[in-house]
C-alpha cells in the first residue's frame, strides 16, 4: 500500500509541474540589462498596439538607459532594430513623435518608448542594439516572447 500511494504522489507532483507550466510565457530577456559601450540598456516593457492596416502592429519597447561613462553619451529609439523569425529587420517607426532620444550625462539615466512597426502576429523577436554613429564590438541582443493571450 505505502509503495501505491509513493506512486501516487509522485504522478500527482508530476501533473502539477506540468499543468503550472502551461499558460506562461517562455522566458525572454525583457528586464535584463546588457552593457556596451559606457551605457546599460535594460529593456523594462513590450507592449503591442494595433498599427495603420490589418498587416502591421506596432512593438511599443521601453528602455531604460544608463551612462557609466565618464563623458556624456547619446542614445535613442533609432538606435535599435527588431529582427522578425523571417531574419528581417525593422526600423524605429519615423511616424510616431513619441519615439525617445537624448543626450546621457555621465551616471544619469534616460526613460522612453521606441515604437517599431512589425508584420502582424509575430509573439518572437530579436530587439537589436546597432547604433549608427557608435561601432561596437559585441552583438548586443535580447530575446522577446510575447504571452499568448
């Protein structure tokens, strides 16, 4: 009886681990920091929005950059690129005012939304750090998964 009931419990853990698994989001890098080039750049929150036609939806993505430079530095919503499953790239969407860019004094922090027009229904993709006037030396990268809603 005690070896049936061992079975048991150990079928019941199993079922648990399984069910708590379905439903959540793979895990993706929204919140993690990468550093390049004097600057921390966390991505805080991805949001999507609907966009102009059926086609398109656009990524609302916040960031949060800091300057561990010793001089002043520049960042903004241009600076980054989101690459779709399809290896496309696409660009800061030029039409939305919103879009975030500024001079970084050395230890301060700059907050904004980039907003980035992608095919509709894509949950993965690749956010992209590459900057025109500044070569760096690594890929700087971070992974999204939108939850399925």
């Amino acid at each position: 009886m005690n070896k049936n009931k061992r079975w048991l419990a150990i079928c019941i853990l199993i079922l648990a681990l399984v069910l708590a698994s379905c439903g959540k989001a793979e895990s993706d890098d929204i919140g993690k920091t990468r550093t390049v080039n004097g600057l921390e750049i966390t991505i805080t929150n991805v949001a999507m929005q609907d966009g102009n036609n059926k086609d398109k939806q656009i990524a609302q993505i916040d960031f949060s950059i800091k300057n561990t430079g010793k001089e002043e530095s520049g960042a903004g919503a241009g600076d980054f690129n989101i690459q779709t499953k399809d290896e496309e790239k696409h660009p800061v969407h030029g039409l939305n005012v919103n879009n975030f860019g500024d001079v970084i004094p050395a230890g301060k922090i700059l907050k904004g939304s980039g907003y980035y027009e992608i095919p509709t229904g894509q949950k993965t993709f690749t956010v992209l750090y590459e900057p025109y006037a500044t070569a760096i030396t690594e890929r700087i990268a971070w992974e999204i998964n939108m939850p399925t809603k």
